[in-house]
C-alpha cells in the first residue's frame, strides 16, 4: 500500500517502510491508521446490513475520525438517514461533497 508523507508528500510505499526514503519521517503508523479505518468501514456496512444503523452510524464516523474517505462519508450518510436524523444527515452530506470535490 501507498501513503502520502505527511511531511513531504512523496508517495512511500508502507508494506515493510519504516520511515519515508525522501524525509525519513515515521511513516509505519499510517499503514495502521488505514487498516484500523477499512475495519471500521466493515464493521459498519455489516452493521448496516443487520440493521443495526446508530451502531453503523458509530463505525462510520469512527472511520471518518481515522482516515477520512468517500466510503466512511458514504456509510455514514446512509445511516444518518437511516436513523433519520436532522443534524447528521446535512452534515454527512457536506464530507461527501468535501471528499468529491477533492478527486
């Protein structure tokens, strides 16, 4: 898997990386941080699937708080709705506008 370093911005390939061959900033943690986000993505479409949607909610903006991505902003609009709520629904609408415009 590829990361951006935070420091630099060259893309470091983080399989066995410790640290980014341009800057040598610690760049291990973001593999972790990215797998603890998709883990998070999973547990909440299979929350969502069960019916479970404050619990999908909770995953989803669990992801969004690690790694912010079109799919946590994905998830968690379909459970904002899901739940019907006023105030998550807008806002889950804006990180998924956020993260479209930035592509």
């Amino acid at each position: 898997m590829n990361v951006l370093c935070p420091v630099c911005q060259k893309s470091v390939r983080t399989g066995h990386a410790r640290r980014c061959r341009h800057c040598g900033c610690e760049v291990a943690i973001l593999r972790k941080i990215h797998e603890s986000a998709q883990e998070s993505i999973l547990l909440a479409l299979k929350s969502l699937r069960i019916g479970h949607d404050a619990i999908a909610h909770d995953f989803a903006h669990e992801s969004w708080g690690l790694r912010r991505s079109r799919q946590a902003a994905a998830i968690g609009l379909l459970a904002a709705v899901a739940l019907a709520d006023p105030v998550e629904i807008p806002r889950w609408m804006r990180r998924r506008r956020s993260m479209l415009q930035a592509e």
